[in-house]
C-alpha cells in the first residue's frame, strides 16, 4: 500500500491537473517528507517521531499496533507472574495512559502520529478484560443477553450524551468482553454471513479505503456537477455509498488473492522454522 501511495504520489506530482491540491512545489514537499517515508517504511510513524501522519497515512494504525505487539510480551509476563497484582497495575497504566492523552490533546482522539499511545492504552485495557472473561462466561445465556443489551444501550448514550469521553471506552470495553463469548442475542446476530464476511476483510477494507476513494472520484466529481441541487447531507451518504462500492470488491480482491496467501506463506514458514529445530534437537 505504501508502494500504491508513493505512485500515486507521483502521478500528482508528474500530472498537477489530476489533482485536487493542485502542483506540489517539489516531490518531497511536507508533510511527505523523505523523513516521513522512512518512518513509514520503519512502521514507526505513529511513535510520535513524526510531525503529521503522511504517505500511507491509513498505515498508522499498524504501526500503532506494532508498538502494541512489542510491549504484549513483557505486561503479558506481568499479569502471568502475578496475576491480580499485575492486572491492576496494567490497568492502571491504561487509565493513566488515557488521562495524559486528554490532557495533552483535548480529547481521547489523539492524532495519527501520536496513535501508538491510544492503541498502546486500548491494548492494555484489553488484556485486562480477557482476565475478566471467565467471570463472563460462567453467567447464563439470558444473562449475557441483557448484559449485551445494557451495553449496547449503554454505547450509544455515551456516545450521544457524555461529556467525560473515558465513559465511552468503558461502555465499549463491556460490549467487547460481553459479545466475545459466542453467547447471546447480540453474539448471534453478528454471526449473519455478510457481517462475518466484513469482519473477514475488515483488515484489508481499512488499509484500502483511501485509494478506493481515490477511484471513486471521476464517479463522484461527475455526479457533483450532474447533481448540484442535492443536500449537503444526502450527498455525504451518497459519496459514501460510491467509496464502498469501489472499496468493498478492491478490498475482497487484495484480500483473496494478496491477505490469505500471504498468511498461508507465512504459515509455513513458521512450520518450516518449527520442523527444522525439531530435526536439530
């Protein structure tokens, strides 16, 4: 993807007319610096050692969970070695996490390059609740049903109404850890085949939507100057639905024939690795 953006890139810079900016003053104009690319090629450009999210910008996220992934082993030892000791302190750490997050933003929606403290918070929450997911387990299923419904509930009215943002997370977390036990309603629900089918290429939808997008445009540009009489809101939902349409079977494409490949390639290699220390020892 990084590839398809620094082409696209060019042919902004190579054909000014093509795009919306107009002509960038050189190629490596900021924020898509040479700096920028490097951290995008070192997947650390959501660490904070950038200055704005560039390039391949949806690829923040992965770095963001790269820098996840690194920390998992160390607090996974933590909660291991002592377990009610170690949550609380995991626990702790995301809050705090949080706290300095509003405090330094404004807000929880800290930017892209800065994303890797949000994730890192997320994270930790996380391997708190799958501590927590026993308890949820060993509750009926008309009791994981209502749970699922007072969190769903309970999503919603904070989205809507509350002023203290941790409050969403926190209604968040209950409908994660009240849905991941396969049980109930709600579970059930999100067992119909196109939700599972999008959960499936949810991954490879997200990484990209923004070209798709970029597909879309003559569509969308066309349609603009066709339709100039149409709300502004009705014709959100309507770009919308153009950009999923060009995104949904882009995304199933990469996903068939580049995603699962290439976890099957990874797959044997990690066999290939496993057989070859077998053979040694």
């Amino acid at each position: 993807m990084l590839a398809m953006y620094f082409v696209a890139h060019t042919a902004k810079y190579l054909l000014p007319e093509m795009s919306t900016t107009g002509s960038l003053p050189s190629f490596f104009a900021p924020p898509e610096t040479i700096y920028n690319l490097v951290a995008s090629v070192l997947m650390i450009h959501a660490w904070g050692v950038t200055d704005a999210i560039s390039w391949n910008m949806v690829s923040w996220a992965v770095s963001a969970e790269f820098a996840a992934y690194l920390l998992f082993p160390p607090l996974s030892l933590l909660i291991g070695r002592i377990p009610q000791v170690g949550s609380l302190l995991v626990l702790g750490g995301a809050l705090t996490l949080y706290w300095y997050i509003g405090r330094t933003f404004g807000d929880l929606d800290a930017p892209g390059n800065y994303g890797a403290i949000r994730c890192i918070a997320g994270f930790a929450l996380g391997m708190v609740l799958y501590r927590c997911l026993p308890l949820i387990q060993s509750l009926p299923t008309k009791a994981v049903s209502l749970l699922q419904a007072a969190a769903l509930i309970a999503v919603l009215a904070m989205y809507l109404y509350a002023t203290v943002q941790l409050l969403v997370v926190a209604s968040v977390a209950l409908l994660i850890v009240s849905t991941s036990v396969n049980r109930g309603w709600l579970s059930n629900a999100l067992k119909w085949s196109p939700l599972r089918f999008l959960g499936q290429i949810s991954f490879t939808l997200y990484m990209t939507h923004v070209v798709a997008g970029m597909m879309a445009r003559p569509v969308i540009y066309y349609l603009g100057q066709a339709y100039v009489d149409i709300q502004s809101d009705t014709w959100a939902v309507i770009v919308l639905a153009i950009k999923s349409l060009f995104a949904l079977p882009f995304a199933y494409l990469l996903f068939k024939y580049f995603e699962l490949p290439a976890r099957d390639w990874l797959v044997s290699l990690e066999r290939k690795r496993r057989n070859a220390a077998v053979v040694t020892h």
